[in-house]
C-alpha cells in the first residue's frame, strides 16, 4: 500500500505571483514571480509534496476581468513552474465575487470537499500558503496548517524550511515584575540574530550565542535597567535555557556532548571540529565542555580583571551560564584566561556557543544514553 499523499494548497496572487496595486494580474507587464518560491517548491517537491492551486479571481469572465487577459499571464506562470519541474495535481479557481457569498469562495471551501473525503490523503501532513487572512481561515475549515506568505510572517524559505525539515523550534514567553521576555530559537536554521535587551554590551553577547551557535535566536526584554542589568540578564539566561530544552524535545539524534576531543570529531562535524571548543581571541583562552545530560550543573574557572565592562558586572558572566544550565538541562564546564575583560566575556559565549553548537547537532534518531532517557 501507498503512502498517503500529502498536499500543498497554494493561493495564486500575491503567493506564486506578486500581486498589484489593482489585485488583477490581467497583463504581461504585470506579472512578476514572487521571490524564493521555484527554490521552495522544488525543495517541497522533492519532500514528497503534491500541489493544488485554490485561488479566488473576483469576477473572471466578466466585463471587468476578461477571461483572455488572465489567461495570457496564468498560462505563462504554468510554463515556467512545469519547465522547472514544478506541477500541479490541479488548478483550482473560484470566479465569483465576495457578495456572492458562494461556498467555493475562499474561506469556503467548496472546491476541495474531495480531497476531505479522500482517504489517501494525509490531511495532517498537508498545508496552505497564502498572504491573506482568508487564506488561513480556509486552512482552519480543510483542517491543515497555515502559513501566511507576508512581511513579519513567513517568506518561501522559511515554509519550506518548516514543513521539509522538521525543525526543532521553541518560544517560550517568561513575564515577572522584573522582566517581561520573549525567546524564539530554531536549532536547525542558522540565521542572524535578533537580540533586544536594552543593554548593548549584553545584546552583542547574546549575538555571539547564537551566531556561533549555528540557530536561531530571537530575544527581546523589557526589564528593570533602571535599577540594575541583574534581572534582564537573569531572566534571559533562564528563557533562553527553556527554549533550548523545549526545542531539543526528547533528545533523540543529538550529539549530546560538545568538547573539544582533538581529531576524532573531524570526520563527524567538518574541518574545523579540532578547535571547536576552545578558541583564542588575541591574549585571551576560552574553553568550555557541554552535556545535555538533563542533570544541570555549572563549573566556571577564571578571574576577570575589571568587576565591569560594557556596563555589565563581570560577576554576572558565570552567573547567566549557571542560570541557563538550570533550565535547559545543561552540564557546562567553562574556562576563561586572559588580560583584557571585553575578550574574556566574549571568548566565554563565543566557546559555550560552539560548544552548543556540536552537541545540538543532529546525528540519526538514537537517544545518545545507555539509560533509555535524558
């Protein structure tokens, strides 16, 4: 027996083709790809999906939208899709107009009623993409996910990055009279880093976790500098750790550990594996060893020679790594030397960073533990 089939229903305008001013693609001069989606949808392709334009065209066919002026501009998007190896099961198109309140109208959906009573599809693995609100209201009604194509939403690489490749994700949302926070991380998509804590010298730490970290990490806070940075960097370090947990789930197909074990782990995470887990910047050494064993503990070694840089107290350094270690699970053994306290400090994240950067890493689907849990 077959696999069942997993769909892509795709809207047209303003998804596949940018959409006008006029919301009428009804002349050549107006047609124009949307970025990203031959790149996404070969990539989805390839996933196993199979795709079902659902478009509305208000009054196609009337005297305000001739047939033969849509059908110059569709017919060209058809030909380059198929001449990139991109097809559709079928090419469904709605020509009323809103008034008309028909149930084949998006959000209605009356033209798919056949794919819910078709036992061979997966409706749990299908999905919608469409840049308006009434696209992920028709997504509700079929019962599959959403993503809305749009500014501050989802762009082609990033659906396709969420329904190919089954990424590790977390946000985790921590309010107190202290700080209010918000922590979004992507394990398995690096991407530059989004960091807003009111403290400048703390956000270009931050910055060097998840840049050398290879995931995503979004940060923002609002919290009681006025009183001191304890709490913001306090805080943050626990959201951050609850993501990292919640993200990793049950653990299965990390590496566990990231240290630096000389050559053995070339072969396994690329060329620069050797001197992953310690690193140089100018006079300064920094090293650090992780396990996420689920049992959190937290050595630090090192003596930073200002009690401030940057407007953060160095005391606070060892004091955000042992918080983030009692919400993720973390077991961290950090080592810093050196003269200069700015080096020191971003030594000391840039390590931890690369550290995690290994023992996130996917490897396969065991559980890296002979106990049977983490």
């Amino acid at each position: 027996m077959s696999a069942p089939s997993k769909i892509l229903f795709i809207d047209r305008d303003g998804v596949l083709i940018d959409e006008p001013a006029d919301e009428q693609i009804d002349a050549f001069e107006k047609f124009r790809l949307t970025k990203g989606c031959i790149g996404a949808l070969q990539r989805l392709r390839d996933a196993g999906f199979q795709f079902v334009m659902v478009s509305n065209q208000d009054g196609l066919g009337t005297a305000s939208f001739p047939r033969p002026t849509f059908q110059g501009p569709h017919d060209l998007l058809m030909q380059i899709l198929a001449s990139q190896g991109i097809v559709f099961r079928e090419v469904l198109i709605d020509e009323s107009f809103a008034s008309e309140g028909k149930p084949t109208r998006k959000p209605g959906i009356g033209m798919v009623m056949h794919y819910l009573r078709d036992r061979s599809i997966d409706l749990d693995a299908s999905a919608m993409v469409g840049d308006r609100e009434t696209d992920m209201q028709f997504a509700t009604n079929l019962g599959v996910r959403g993503f809305r194509l749009k500014d501050g939403f989802y762009d082609w690489d990033g659906i396709a990055h969420a329904l190919c490749d089954a990424p590790r994700t977390a946000t985790i949302e921590r309010a107190t009279k202290e700080t209010k926070i918000t922590v979004q991380v992507d394990l398995d998509r690096a991407s530059e880093p989004a960091i807003a804590t009111g403290h400048g010298f703390f956000d270009h730490m931050l910055e060097q976790l998840g840049k050398h970290g290879g995931f995503g990490l979004s940060v923002r806070c609002a919290g009681d500098l006025h009183i001191d940075e304890h709490h913001t960097v306090e805080d943050c370090a626990l959201a951050i750790g609850q993501a990292l947990r919640q993200a990793i789930g049950d653990k299965r197909g990390i590496g566990r550990y990231g240290f630096d074990s000389g050559t053995s782990d070339v072969a396994e995470f690329g060329d620069d594996a050797k001197a992953a887990f310690a690193l140089p910047m100018d006079e300064t050494r920094a090293s650090a060893v992780v396990d996420f064993s689920g049992r959190p503990y937290f050595v630090f070694e090192g003596e930073f020679p200002r009690a401030e840089v940057g407007g953060l107290a160095t005391e606070l350094v060892p004091h955000f790594f042992r918080s983030l270690c009692e919400t993720s699970g973390l077991n961290l053994h950090l080592q810093v030397r050196g003269d200069n306290t700015h080096h020191m400090v971003e030594a000391s994240f840039k390590v931890v960073a690369r550290a995690l950067r290994a023992a996130i890493r996917r490897q396969g689907n065991a559980l890296p533990s002979t106990k049977g849990a983490l």
